[in-house]
C-alpha cells in the first residue's frame, strides 16, 4: 500500500492538471448519509422506510405533483443537512494538491450538495452534472430561470419527513419551485447553469498536456463521475473502499475511504 501511494506522489508531480471527480462516496467521511441501497436509504429517512417509498420514487419529479410536502421534506431536509455539514480534511488536500499544478484544479461531481464550494474551490472551477440542491427552478417550467435557494429557509417535521412551512415559489408564475436537480424520470430539468459549468471544464481540459485524474468515492450504481474520469487520457488514481478496479495500466487504484487514502497520498508528496 505504502508503494501505492508513492506511485499517487509521483503521478502528481508529473502532472499539469487535476481533475478532481467526485460521487456520493466522498461525504461520508463528513458524516453525509449513504444511499446505497434501500436499506441505506431508508435508514437515513425512517418515515420513506416505513412508506417503502425508494429512493427512485422521491428523487423523482413527479413526487413533487403526488405528494409534494413529502418531496419537499425529503429535500428541505437534504438542504439543511448540505447548509450545516462541514467539509472534511479531504477537501482541503484536493485542493493543494491542484495548488502544486500549473492550471490548478478542476472539479466534476454528480453530488448536488455543494460541498466543494463550501471547502473552497471557486465557483468557476466546478461542474455539476446533475445540478445543485441550492439552486431551484418552476415546477410548471414557465420560463427557463434557475435562481439560488437561499432565500428558501425550509421546516420540516422529521419524524414523518414533511416540510410544514411555505413551499417555495417560482418569483414569475408563483407555482411551486423544485430543486435544479437532474432526479428520476426527469424531462423538465434546467440544464443551463450545469451546461455553462461543463463548457468551462471542457475549456480548461484542452489546455493541459498532462493531466490527472483523482477520483473519489464515485460508484457504478450511478457511474456519471466514474466514466467521466475513465474517458480522459492520462493517469488516474481511484480512491474508493469497494469498487477500486481500474482500467488496465490507467493509474492507481485505492481501496479506501476517501479521507484516509487522501492524507496517505499527502504524506508522500515532497
């Protein structure tokens, strides 16, 4: 193991750029629930247990027409929970690491909760392809607007998991909002601002020569992150405790929470 992350020292120092690619594997450490799995699930929200309602039918728009106090409890909670949860170590050697390249960093997550921002890296430097928890749009799609959620302070009942105050509203029509979020059986998703932030990334791509690839706790259940890092050329080093095999003579693979295998790599690096 000890070679291992030898091996991520020395393919740092050789690269130009870090693509930092991320997938719900990364919260954990940060004491973010795992979805994996219904029972994962349904641990993390009790009341969708006992309703055996899956993840699949509440991340799901048409939960929001059926049973929206119910959506919005579900979200309204996960809004909260991002607001208040404090990025762990990780982050912070992620971004140091970019610091030692000559064009940084730059991020690609399929997370919505916002946790790079909060530790740090700018705005303009990362890419959510499924969008953001913090950001909302019109339920109705009256117009194409996608507007910061910051306004939008939810309460909830989190016993039954429901919000119990005012549901937020389109500032234009002012039927329901929802979250800028790419969920299930999605046709009415506002891509917009994740389109703005993936045509940054695919202009900064261009400008490296060699450029490397960290990815943590991105899994195959929903593998958008793990066949973004896959596609690129140049090393990559995969950084999760359960599904680490990698591509033939692609990098390093790390099996691994994100956490431990990140301040193991810290220590290597000169």
């Amino acid at each position: 193991m000890t070679t291992d992350y030898q091996r991520c020292a020395e393919l740092i120092a050789q690269a130009d750029g870090l693509l930092v690619t991320a997938g719900a594997g990364i919260g954990v450490d940060s004491g973010l629930p795992d979805f994996r799995g219904p029972q994962g699930f349904w641990g993390a929200y009790p009341a969708l247990g006992r309703a055996r309602i899956a993840f699949e039918q509440i991340a799901n728009p048409a939960a929001f027409a059926a049973k929206p106090r119910l959506a919005w409890g579900f979200y309204g909670h996960r809004l909260q929970l991002y607001r208040h949860t404090v990025p762990h170590a990780g982050f912070q050697i992620l971004r140091r690491i970019g610091e030692r390249l000559r064009h940084g960093a730059f991020v690609f997550t399929s997370n919505v909760d916002g946790q790079f921002q909060s530790a740090g890296f700018a705005e303009g430097q990362i890419s959510e392809c499924h969008g953001s928890i913090h950001h909302l749009q019109c339920l109705d799609a009256c117009h194409d607007g996608i507007w910061p959620a910051d306004d939008f302070d939810p309460e909830l009942d989190e016993e039954q998991c429901l919000l119990t105050s005012e549901f937020p509203r389109c500032p234009r029509c002012r039927a329901m909002a929802r979250p800028n979020i790419l969920m299930f059986g999605d046709w009415g998703w506002r891509s917009e601002r994740s389109d703005a932030q993936e045509g940054r990334l695919h202009t900064w791509l261009r400008q490296l020569a060699r450029p490397l690839v960290i990815e943590v706790g991105a899994g195959t259940t929903i593998p958008t992150a793990r066949r973004m890092g896959e596609r690129l050329p140049g090393q990559m080093i995969r950084i999760n405790p359960g599904e680490a095999q990698l591509p033939r003579n692609k990098g390093v693979s790390i099996a691994d929470s994100g956490l431990a295998a990140l301040r193991a790599i810290a220590a290597c690096l000169v």
